[in-house]
C-alpha cells in the first residue's frame, strides 16, 4: 500500500482504524498459536494443562527458602545457609582459628 497518495484525511482515518486491527489481528494470532500447541502437544500425549502445571510446581519451588548449614556457637541467631558471601561472623569466626566444620548445623 503506497501511502504517500493518501491525503491527511484519509491518512488520520487510517490511523483511527490501525489500533482496533491491531488487536483483532493479536488476537488471531494469538488463537491460532494456541490451537498450534495444543495440535503438537496432543501428538505427543499432552494437554497444554499437563505442561502449564508441571512448570508452575518449578515455580513453587523457586521461593523455598534454603536450610541453614552454620550456626554461631555462642549466638544461635547467626545462621548462614552456606550460599553466597561469608557473614562477618563466619569471617571472624576463621580469622581466630575456627573452621567450617566446628560450626555446622
């Protein structure tokens, strides 16, 4: 389509009538993809609930919270799971002689 023979009136018009296409053609499309899925997930002995639920028990598992490994021994309020940077505690804790295995859980 050359646009540059419209004139600015038919030009807004146009531009009027894009967003509404643009929905209606998303939606096709999007509608037609899921009919897609759904044909190659029945091929395979799926529904697409079958996928969809086993990723969302992933996603469940993502904000578990991970079990403390280190333990203060005079202070049971300082805990450290073992991940991430050393706290100050666990540093100080190794800079005057003490090791990893004296303060496991």
């Amino acid at each position: 389509m050359d646009i540059t023979t419209l004139t600015l009136v038919e030009l807004r018009e146009l531009q009027q009538q894009i967003p509404s296409e643009l929905r209606r053609r998303e939606a096709q499309e999007k509608s037609n993809l899921i009919k897609e899925v759904r044909a190659l997930a029945k091929e395979r002995g799926f529904t697409i609930e079958d996928l969809l639920s086993k990723d969302e028990a992933k996603r469940a598992d993502v904000g578990s919270k991970v079990r403390i490994k280190y333990r203060h021994p005079q202070d049971a309020n300082l805990t450290w799971t073992g991940r991430g940077r050393k706290p100050k505690w666990v540093e100080t804790w190794l800079a005057t002689g003490g090791t990893l295995e004296g303060i496991l859980v």
